[in-house]
C-alpha cells in the first residue's frame, strides 16, 4: 500500500544555464516517440511513451546516480519488452534523476513500476528545468512505501501547461530512498494527458 505525502512546491529557484535541450514553441517537444498503453491491465488507458532508458536496459545511461546502481530483475509484467533484464536500486541515502522527459503544452502524466522487499520508502519528486537546462523548480509529489511485489506507482500530473508559461521546458523525476531499499523500472510519460 502506498503512503502519499502531501504534493507541495519545495524550490523555485532560477540558476544559471546547465545544458541545452531541444524541442519546439517554448522547449516543448513535438515528438515523444511511439505511444503505448502499458497500464491497460491496471485500469490506466492512457496512452504512454517510454522515457529515455526508461526500463535502465542501457545501464545508468542518461540517469545521475548517487549510490543508487542498475541490477538484474527488470518488473514482472514486462510491459515494455520480454526482452527487459533490469531495475534500479536504491537504499537508504541514495537519490536518482531519471534522463530529461518528453513533455507537450497540456498536463504530463508520468509512471513507473516499484517494489520493496524490505518495507522500504522512497521520495518521488519533479524537477523542472527551463530550455537551458537551469532548475526552476522541484515539486514534491509523494513518499511511497510500495510491498514486496512489482507494482505501477501512482499516476503523477504534472501541471506544466500552465508551468509552460513560466519556462518550463523539460521534466525529471528524481527518487531519494528514505529508508530501506526500493527497487524502479520502466519510467513512462504521456506528454499529451491522452485518454484511449
């Protein structure tokens, strides 16, 4: 069962430039790649593309680790390739920003699998980034303390069509594992908030 914290704003902050990032009118990106509905079978139609090394098949590729290491277990539904070996791990202190997510000019859904074989909890957090790559906010979204089997995480909306107004160009998602150990895979993100 998932414990929610309360979603809040926890930094707005504009720094100075940090990379560079594509995409159309105001950063946005016209093209996210194929869609898919890998929640289907939890209820969840929307129509999702994979994030960038998403399912961590490429090793840490694209992510920034601090402690937390790609190992063997990809989720058990395989909802994106049979093929899929592997995960992220996190324990306790550890932290991960996923690569840089596709997002389009309405709200953004993003979701996961997760899984906990030691009543672990971790901090799932969105970092916006404005067309430079400078931080211009992170919101909290929620601790969660998943059980021991592989599950979707929660659908997070992400509110940039009216961010997009503020500069908002790309998203992350960054998870701190705040005690025990907690295990991520297969990162989607539905830019469009499509609805099959």
């Amino acid at each position: 069962m998932f414990i929610v914290g309360l979603v809040a704003l926890a930094a707005v902050a504009i720094s100075a430039p940090t990379a560079g990032a594509s995409g159309s009118l105001l950063g946005l990106s016209n093209d996210c790649g194929t869609a898919s509905q890998p929640f289907a079978q939890f209820g969840d139609y929307r129509s999702y593309t994979f994030g960038a090394n998403g399912g961590l098949e490429s090793g840490g590729t694209g992510w920034s680790l601090s402690g937390a290491r790609v190992v063997s277990g990809n989720e058990s539904y395989f909802v994106h390739s049979k093929y899929d070996r592997y995960s992220l791990l996190l324990s306790t202190g550890n932290s991960a920003y996923t690569p840089k997510l596709c997002m389009g000019t309405t709200s953004t859904t993003l979701r996961f699998f997760v899984r906990s074989g030691d009543g672990g909890k971790v901090r799932v957090q969105v970092v916006l980034r404005n067309l430079l790559g400078s931080v211009l906010g992170i919101v909290q979204i929620a601790d969660l303390s998943p059980g021991s089997s592989w599950q979707p995480g929660p659908s997070i909306l992400n509110l940039d069509s009216l961010l997009g107004l503020v500069g908002v160009s790309s998203i992350q998602l960054k998870f701190t594992e705040l005690s025990g150990s907690v295990q991520i895979d297969d990162v989607y993100v539905d830019p469009w908030a499509w609805r099959d």
